[in-house]
C-alpha cells in the first residue's frame, strides 16, 4: 500500500528546501518562531493584565517572565519539530506517510508544552482537541467514511447550549469562569438560587399616568376652562408605552424579573446582548480600521455598518431572548420553576447560530463541555483521573493538525494554516509537497504551481 511505503529522500528535498543544511534550516525555524512568538504573546499579556487590573508588582516581577516563558513554549514547538524531522529521516532512512508530520510532531508538541505554564496547559488543549477533531472530520469526509450533516454546526451548539444551561441552572452545576459567562448572558433571574420573597425588597409599580392626574386638586379656574390638550412627542410617547408594558405586562409567580414582565424581559434581554455583540465586533475591526485611516478613509464607515457585526449582535440576543422566553413560556405552562427548562430553553436558544454560523465556536463549546462533564465524572468517582493528561492530549493533537498541513492542507482550518505560516516566515509553504503525492492524500493540491529548486550535490534521488 502507498500510505506504508517508504520514500528514500533525503530532509532537504522534503522539508527544508530553502537549506541542505539541517542545523542551519533549525536555526532558521527557530529564530523565525522566537520573533513572531514574542510579537504574539508580549501585547496578549500585556492587554490581559491591564483588563485584569494587576498590580505594580506584577508589572515589575511577573510579567516579563510569563511572557518570555510563553515564547519559549511555541519557539520550541516550531524549531524541535524540524529538529525531529531530520532525527527520523535520519533513523528510518526515509520518509513514511505518518513521520514527516505526525512523528515529527509528536515529541516536538511534547516536550514544547512542558515549557509551558501549568494554567495555559488545559486552555491550550481544549483548543488544540477541538482543531485536531475538526480537521479529523474533515478528513474523513475527504476519505468519503462519513457524510456531512446539513448545518451540524448548528445541531451540536442546540445540544451544547442545552447541556450548558442545564448544568448553569443545577446546583454546583458550573463553576468559574464558565458560570461567570453564563450568569453575564442569561442575568442572574435564571439562577435557581434567588429567593421567591425578592420580590418584596422592590418598590411597587409607579402609580399610572391616568391616576396621578385624577388626584391632582381641581381648582375654580381649571373647572371654569378645560387646559388645551398639549401634542405629545414621539419619543416621549413611544418611552411611556415602554414603560407601560413593562411595568404592566403579565410575570408569572415563579419567574424572578420583579421590575419586568415577560415580555420586556425577554425584549430587553435581547437588546442588551446585541449591544454587547455589536460591540465587540466593531471592537475587532478596529486595528485593521486605523491601518486604512489615511490610506483608505472611505473604509472607515464600515466598522459601523459591517454586516458580521450585526451578526454576532442578532446571533448574541436571540439566543439570551429566546431563551428567556422559553424559559418564561415552561413557568407559565407548568406552573413551577425547573432545571429541567433549561434542557429545553437550551436547545431551543441554539437555533441562534444560524444567524453566525461558526463550526469553530460549537467545537470549542463542545470540548469545554467534554471537559467539564469529565472533571464532574472524577469529582463523583466515576471516571478515573489520568495525570499529566492535558500534556500528552496536547502532544497528540497538535501532531495530527501537522499531519494535516503536510500531508493535505486542504482539510487544515485556513486560519491555522495562515498561523503555521506565520510562525515559520512562510517556510511551512516550501516543503517539496509534490514528491509526497505517492502516499495518495492529495499533498500538493494547494502547491501545484511550487517546485524547490534543490541543489543537486545535496540529493540522494536525481533531480529532473
């Protein structure tokens, strides 16, 4: 078979093309990869600890550390897995389908993320699973073993979403950040903890317009001339009919919006949360915004009127509305309050999706998801607890995603693709993908117009 057959090229007309020697292509990797790694983490940090309010001392004693220790890790990623593809030529004498990505990968991404901080380590392999699940489907639809279901994305955040609110609503169900988040969206009414008799700590609903002005003292003078109705301005009719609604509509006695009604409820629900997301969308596209200030000014209005960030602000609202309401909906039809709801609220507010389709954001969910359900399983002695997990799943995850990007970049996440590019200064792109073609996975289908220009004195096989 051609996926186990062996091929007798040397390193340099496979991987490092640009140099016959392997120390000086590490060299090369390696100090491409501390330069973008450090243009990466050293604003990330600085950013995080701004948002996070640290101290003086973290600024003096922590911060340069953390980050020279993060550029450490993802340097040692990109310049030991050229090191172990040189090592394995070396051993097996050639290349197999699986060692010029996969095996060289392995022990790279291993010994990598050792250097990594203990508190990264879980968040680099949720999203390092959650890539290396994706590109795995990906290639196995390629291999024609599964077919793709029709806006899956969307199916599995129903079932996350629900699963999620489920947990967020049970007692000791979420905690962390995850259930920070989720009390952000969804408010904390939704919360099973509040007590029903809250609702005497509010004032009462103001007194109506209609009553106050029958209790006003008519005077002679106003009994003898009837004041000219006054015209009302729009705004200000369109707030009172607001208010109105508001403080006059139907709550349901289990429902803990004391100051809205349902309805309200679930309509302010959704204009909070699509601010938030317009917000953060327009957010986003401000550096590329201020990059095109001067040259391209006429670009500038579309940070405003993007459709995506309305995207994101219509997928945010209507799934915190949607799911208020059903949740509202459940009281009302059942008399009680339930965690059971949530399942269906759940479900039900991840039809949202369909507004930001995003395979990206359902596996990310999905993987916390598995992750929390597993820490849940240990916590009840249910599910053993392996040690040092986190770092062998990472190991293993990202030596498939290099599989990928050798092997059939076109079942590799494009924005993963274009960061590998980045990490080696373009070198990735340079790998003789033509000769790999014999294993059958479409190697160089991405690179059709490449072809290295190797020195002769340097090859094992003849160069046509």
């Amino acid at each position: 078979m051609a996926a186990l057959s062996k091929i007798p090229h040397n390193c340099y007309e496979i991987g490092h093309t640009w140099n016959p020697s392997c120390v000086q292509s590490a060299v090369d990797i390696t100090r491409g990869a501390l330069e973008v790694s450090f243009k990466i983490y050293a604003p990330l940090y600085m950013i995080a600890a701004v948002l996070r309010r640290r101290k003086k001392d973290y600024y003096i004693k922590r911060l340069l550390p953390e980050i020279l220790q993060s550029t450490s890790f993802l340097t040692a990623n990109g310049g030991l897995y050229i090191v172990f593809f040189c090592i394995l030529r070396k051993l097996l004498g050639g290349f197999y389908s699986w060692s010029a990505g996969f095996g060289s990968a392995f022990p790279a991404s291993y010994i990598a993320i050792l250097l990594e901080r203990k508190s990264r380590r879980g968040l680099l392999t949720i999203y390092m699973t959650n890539l290396a699940t994706e590109t795995l489907f990906r290639m196995a639809v390629t291999r024609g073993f599964i077919k793709p279901i029709k806006h899956g994305e969307v199916l599995l955040f129903c079932i996350t979403a629900s699963l999620y609110m489920f947990f967020f609503r049970c007692k000791d169900g979420l905690k962390g950040f995850a259930f920070s988040a989720l009390k952000f969206i969804v408010g904390k009414e939704e919360i099973p903890t509040h007590s029903l008799t809250a609702e005497q700590n509010y004032p009462p609903p103001l007194q109506t317009t209609d009553a106050a002005e029958s209790e006003q003292p008519q005077g002679s003078a106003g009994s003898a001339e009837r004041p000219r109705p006054q015209r009302k301005n729009p705004m200000l009719f369109t707030r009172e009919l607001l208010e109105s609604i508001c403080k006059r509509g139907p709550r349901h006695r289990c429902c803990k919006h004391y100051e809205d009604s349902c309805i309200s409820y679930c309509v302010k629900g959704f204009v909070r949360m699509f601010s938030v997301g317009y917000l953060i969308q327009c957010c986003l596209k401000v550096p590329s915004a201020f990059r095109h200030m001067f040259s391209k000014p006429s670009r500038l209005p579309s940070l405003f009127y993007n459709k995506e960030n309305f995207q994101l602000g219509v997928f945010l609202g209507s799934f915190v509305s949607i799911y208020k309401g059903t949740s509202c909906f459940l009281r009302w039809l059942r008399n009680l309050d339930d965690e059971l709801h949530a399942l269906i609220a759940g479900f039900l507010a991840g039809v949202s999706m369909f507004f930001y389709k995003s395979t990206s954001i359902s596996m990310y969910l999905f993987s916390k998801l598995v992750e929390t359900m597993y820490f849940k399983g240990i916590e009840a002695g249910h599910v053993p607890y392996f040690p040092h997990a986190d770092t062998l799943i990472y190991a293993i995850a990202t030596a498939i995603c290099f599989q990928a990007a050798v092997m059939e970049v076109q079942n590799l996440r494009p924005s993963y693709w274009k960061f590998l590019l980045r990490l080696t200064q373009g070198r990735f792109a340079l790998m003789n993908r033509q000769v790999l073609d014999v294993f059958g996975t479409q190697a160089s289908r991405e690179f059709k117009d490449f072809v290295p220009k190797l020195d002769p004195r340097f090859t094992t096989v003849e160069v046509l």
